[in-house]
C-alpha cells in the first residue's frame, strides 16, 4: 500500500494537468460510490517510495454545497492523506482560501504555488520561503505543463512522513463567533461528537457555516447535540443580523481573506508594477464585458458565427446532397425490386442520408464555437449573462449548461444536463437542467437547417439566429415559472474566474471540431441507422390487402386500354427523356404516374405508421402537421435528427420514381401540404417537446429522480404543442 496523496484545488488551478504528469498512464477512472462525480486515481513512484495519488474534484471550499464538495471533504476526512494543494500564482489571494480550510480541517499540507511562470509574466513576485514560514506548511513553485518543480513537490511530500502530524490552525472570527465556537467546541468535546470525522472546533465552523451536509450527518449521529448546537448557531445568526447586518457565514468568510491578505504582505507578494494595472485581457474585458457594449457584441458575434455557418457550408451541403441522391437512384438501378431495394433506398439511404447531408453546416458551426470556447470568450458570455439569469431565479453557472446544449446552436443536452452539477443550490440545478433541453442542440440543427433552406432561403442566418433567441426566451420564461411554483428556493451567488484570452492554435480547432463532428457522424452511422430502419419497417408493413392492390391493377388496365401496345411499351422505359415520348406515351406515363402515386400514399397510410400518424391528426392538424409529420415527431422521442431521416422515408416511399429524386427541402417545398406556417410551427414545436431519450436518462440520474424525467416528457410536449399552434394559427393569417 503506497503513500496516500490527495490533490485538491480550485477549477482551473492546474491539477489535473499535475495529476497526469505525475501519474502518467498508471491511472484510472471511476465514480465516487452515490453520485456523479468523477473519481481519479493514479500511482508514482519516487526515491524509492509508492505514493497513490487521488486527484478531488476541483472545489473553491470545503463547505458542502455541491457533490465535489462532499466527496473532496468526506475522502479527505475518511482517508487522512497528506494534501498537495495547487494554488494558481497569479490568483493567489483566492487561492488561499482553500488552502485556509484545509489548515483548519487538521490536514498536513503542501502547496504546489503552481503556474508560478504566469505570475512572472504578471509582474508578480512571490516570496514563497517567507509564505512558508508565515503558513507553517511546505511551499514549492510549480510549472504543472511543464513539470517543473515536481521533484521538489514529491520530495516534500515523502518529507512530510517524518514530521508530527500539524495541529488544526485556530483563527480568531471576532468576538461573536468566538464565544460561540468556544461554546459549541465543549459541548462536541462533551459528548464525542463526531470524533471520528474531523475535530471539535471544525466541526463547530461547519454548523456556524449552515452546511447542511454536516449538519445531516450529525442528526444520524446524535440528535440532541445536533439540536443543542443548532439553538447556539440561531442565536449567533440573529445576534449579527441584529447588530452588523450579517450571517455567520458570510463573517467567517470575511475573517479567512482577512487572515490571508496579513499573510501575503509586501514582502510576500509583491508587485514589479503598479497594482492596479491592466492586463491585455483585462482592456479586451474593458470593452467585450462592459454593460452596455457587451451584449451588443455578443449577439452580433452570435449573429456573424450563423451568417459564417449558413454562407461557407452551402456548396459542401450541396455536394453532400448530390453525392445520396445520386448514391440512391444509383443503388434503386441496381437492385432488384423488393423489400431489400426499399430498405436501402427509402430507409437508409433516403433517411441517414438526409442527416449526414448536414454534416458540413455542423462541422462550420463546431468549428466556430471551438474558436469562441478555446479564446476564452464562452466564459465572458456566461459572466455578463449572469445578471440576466438572477432575474429568473437562475444561477450564472447555468450559463455554461445552456450554452453547452446548444445555447449557441450546436451543443448537446446530455453534457448540458450534466454541467448542472457544478450549481450548488439543488433548486436551481433542477430549473436549469430541466430547460436546458430547450436549447437548439446540433440534433435539432438538420430539422431547423431544413425546413429553413425549404421556405426561408433568402435569411437562413437571421432565423437561426433569431431561432436561438427564442429558445433562450422560452428557456428562461419556463425556469422562471418552475422557481415561482413547482421549484421555489433563494437563489445563490455566482463566482467564476475568467480565464485569460488566448490565441486558439489551428490544430486544436481541428481536433475539437472533428471530435464533436466524429460524434454526430457515429450517431448518425448507428443509432439514427437503426432507427431508420426500425421507421421503414413501420412505413411498409403491413401492405395494402390484396383487394386494393387489384384495384389498383384494374385501374391501370382501364387507362392503358385506350393506347395500342407500342406506345404502352414505350411509356414503360425507364431511362427514356421525356422529350423522345410521343404525346400518347407521354400522356399514358403522366395517368400511370397519378394511379402510382396514390396506390404508394394508400399503402404507406395503411402501414402501422401510417396508421399512427393519421390516428394523432385530430389533434396535430391544429399545428399543421399531417400524419406523415407525425410519424418523425413521434420517432424523435428517440433522437431529434430522426425527425428528418423519417420525413426522408417517408416522402421516399411516397415517391414513385425513386430515379427522379430531389432533395428533401425541394420535396417539402413543392408538396401542397406543407408552407411556411407549416414550417415554423414544426421548428417552434421541434426546439421545445420532450427531450431525446437519452437526454431523459440523464435528467432522471441528475435529478435523482424518474418524476422529473417524466416531467421533462409530458411539460415540454405539451408546452410546445400550444406553442406550435399559436404559432400556426396566426402564421396563416399573415403569410
């Protein structure tokens, strides 16, 4: 059994980068026991000692807000390792803050001072022999990328062995919370109150701090000292809000930085400039995050990422069309007539290949958003939306879950559902997850870039863009109504550090747009495959009855009796010009063509989902969808982009010359079914019912629970089936 290292810090402090240094592939991944959260676990070996290196989820406090609060300070109190904490140089204040707890928690420390080399570049001097002496724990600057001072760290964490174990610092929290610590530390000493957790005093911080974690798991230990330390804890609270206006919390947080600002004296941290400076990143936050001018810049960055996507993506998309509708009038040649012909032709070819043939519009817009994300400035976005997401009982890290679903066209709601769990308040976790999949996610992309390029082709980035605005909107105004009803809580604050800009490099854009196109391409070569075949099979079977498929012959053979046998045989070819026919075969192929064309309606409307589809037409003709319509609705339950392979299998089957095919968007424009109002009614209804299936798995494992899963199912649907024929209805009346 080798030494037990843990790593702990802030997000973004470079501990993961440090973890897979020292670790290399000698690592592996896993769920801590109860919750989401990722657990890592690594092995390294130096001098001759093993040391086993857990890397905690990254956390600014070990108050339990949050799942990688709980589980960083549960491992840390169950376990005991010696702690390397990595603290960013160039934040050091804030740093700290957790380096403070972990000194109170009775934890032995060493700080990692890593990215001490940004610090520099800063114009920050840091003095860390004179932080370690003032600390009283090991202080090693660090270069985690680069593996500078890892050596050094090791070293003094097999130091560490040989030392006492470091007793607990005590600040001073000022009078009040003094006495009352004192207090509620006799009464724990008293009666062994969870000894073998943590210390009194700890223990003690941990109730003033209302963590309801701790709390919890002292009514399991004992009740009545649980009461006796809670009646202290309400005293203290309206003592201070009486006397300062404040909580206990809120005071203990203030003397922490107080302690750290003591600690870090000039002769500590020092700067070679003036203090108050600017940094490049901060002049570009001077104006890109300004009250005024950053909004308007965010949306006119949005709007230039859509008009960038729809002009660059046009011709590939083209070519993307041409290459399956040549791939299946080529395939419709070869084959024989028959089941086979029809599966590939009308399920495969015509439904996959209606989703891959947006893969270039997807790949631009991967490509754009990996610029936004690798500068830095998605973290901006989620910054100044933060005040807007107060005023509807939202947190500023929901932010980051919406844009991650599609906030900007183009994200996913599975890893959307599951950015949730950084918000610490349970409330807001749930208003956000369960809107977040209201966010045009790339598999809504194929069904708004269709219907878009079929009737609205002359302002494809406008709509897209103010497509996305609607499903902010109605993001917004739905969690609103969740937090003044069915989830009501106060809201928490919001902290987030902005990570400096940087120049994205050419390669890394390559490789986070392929991975994200990779994804929807496998999606698309496996589950939309499966499921488009699944669709065929329940576009075809069962077949028309043997009555009316005579009747359908005996019509035939009433019009070709009026025409002598060579005209007959000549309306038969297939591969004949229109042009090169007589007027009597051109007339007789235009008559066969009306009786085909209705016997393939007859038996696709006869089929199981045919016969779905027309059954839920009472109710969808309000919204304009016909039960063709129906039939993709109900398969994108399953996935959104199933919604265009379906309506590709549909109007396949519905051809009758699978040789004359065009594109979907020129069929959908050309059928006397469908319009605009049509159109934006199936996009508005599109973007808002119920979650992909495995989106719906993922809110449940989030939330805990299957009500909210169902939830999700029956509220959007129904939301956005009101939507749809609102929209409709007045779209008629004015287009």
């Amino acid at each position: 059994m080798g030494i037990k290292v843990a790593l702990a810090g802030n997000p973004n402090a470079g501990k993961t980068t440090l973890f897979n240094k020292l670790t290399g592939a000698r690592q592996h991944v896993g769920n801590y026991p109860g919750v989401t959260v990722e657990k890592k676990e690594g092995n390294c070996s130096f001098n001759g000692s093993d040391l086993n290196i857990t890397d905690l989820p990254g956390t600014y406090s070990l108050t339990a807000y949050t799942d990688e609060e709980v589980v960083a300070r549960d491992f840390l109190a169950d376990t005991r390792p010696r702690v390397i904490n990595i603290a960013d140089a160039s934040n050091l204040e804030r740093h700290l803050y957790l380096t403070v707890q972990l000194m109170e928690m009775g934890m032995p420390v060493i700080i990692a001072l890593n990215m001490i080399d940004v610090a520099n570049q800063r114009g920050i001097s840091i003095n860390h022999e004179l932080l370690s002496e003032r600390l009283g724990v090991p202080v090693v600057p660090t270069v985690a990328r680069s593996g500078k001072g890892h050596k050094e760290l090791l070293a003094e964490t097999i130091r560490g062995l040989d030392n006492v174990p470091p007793r607990p610092i005590e600040l001073s929290y000022g009078e009040d919370i003094d006495s009352a610590l004192d207090e509620m530390t006799q009464i724990i000493e008293e009666n062994s109150f969870l000894a073998d957790f943590c210390n009194s005093r700890w223990t003690a911080l941990k109730f003033l701090e209302n963590d309801a974690h701790m709390i919890s798991k002292g009514y399991e230990h004992d009740k009545t000292t649980t009461e006796a330390l809670k009646k202290i804890v309400g005293r203290v609270e309206k003592h201070l809000l009486s006397t300062l206006n404040t909580s206990p919390e809120a005071l203990i947080a203030d003397h922490r930085y107080g302690y750290i600002k003591s600690v870090l004296l000039e002769d500590v941290l020092s700067y070679k400039v003036d203090n108050d400076r600017l940094f490049l990143s901060d002049k570009i936050d001077k104006v890109l995050t300004n009250r005024f001018l950053g909004p308007i810049i965010m949306l006119a960055i949005l709007f230039g990422l859509y008009q960038f996507t729809f002009t660059y993506s046009e011709l590939p998309v083209a070519w993307f069309e041409n290459f399956f509708g040549w791939l299946g009038a080529t395939a419709s040649a070869v084959l024989p007539d028959g089941y086979l012909k029809s599966m590939v032709v009308s399920g495969i070819i015509d439904g996959v290949g209606g989703v891959m043939g947006f893969v270039p519009l997807i790949m631009f817009m991967f490509f754009g958003i990996s610029i936004l994300e690798d500068s830095g400035y998605l973290a901006r976005v989620a910054y100044m939306l933060d005040r807007v997401l107060r005023v509807f009982g939202l947190h500023g890290s929901s932010v980051m879950a919406y844009i991650v679903s599609g906030g900007i066209a183009g994200g996913c709601a599975v890893p959307g559902v599951m950015a949730t769990r950084t918000l610490r308040s349970r409330n807001e976790k749930l208003a956000t997850l369960l809107t977040a999949p209201f966010m045009n996610c790339g598999a809504k992309m194929p069904v708004l870039a269709l219907l878009i390029a079929a009737f609205f082709t002359e302002s494809q980035s406008t709509l897209m863009f103010v497509f996305t605005l609607i499903a902010w909107c109605g993001a917004l105004l739905i969690a609103k109504l969740f937090r003044m009803t069915v989830i009501r809580g106060e809201s928490t604050p919001f902290v987030m550090e902005l990570p400096p800009y940087r120049m994205p490099t050419f390669r890394g854009l390559l490789i986070h747009t392929w991975e994200r196109t990779a994804q929807y391409i496998k999606k698309a070569g496996t589950v939309i495959l499966a499921i488009s075949i699944l669709i065929w099979a329940i576009m075809t079977f069962p077949e028309l009855p043997d009555s009316q498929v005579q009747s359908f012959e005996a019509q035939r053979s009433a019009v070709m009796v009026n025409y002598d046998q060579a005209t007959i045989d000549m309306a038969a070819l297939e591969d004949i010009q229109e042009e090169s026919l007589s007027e009597a075969a051109l007339q007789l192929k235009n008559d066969l063509t009306v009786i085909n064309a209705k016997e393939a309606q007859t038996a696709l409307k006869n089929s199981l989902a045919g016969r779905m589809g027309t059954a839920l037409e009472s109710v969808s003709q309000y919204a304009g969808f016909d039960w063709r319509t129906n039939i993709a609705l109900v398969g994108g339950f399953a996935a959104k982009e199933v919604i265009v392979s379906a309506l590709g299998t549909a109007y396949s089957l519905g051809e009758v010359d699978a040789e004359e095919s065009s594109s979907l968007s020129e069929t959908l424009s050309e059928s006397p079914e469908w319009n605009k109002a049509v159109a934006l009614a199936l996009i508005i209804f599109t973007m808002f019912y119920a979650p992909c299936f495995v989106t719906v798995v993922c809110i449940v494992r989030e939330a805990g629970s299957w009500k909210w899963g169902l939830f999700s199912m029956v509220f959007n649907t129904i939301f956005a089936y009101v939507l749809a024929v609102a929209v409709y209805q007045v779209a008629l009346t004015l287009i």
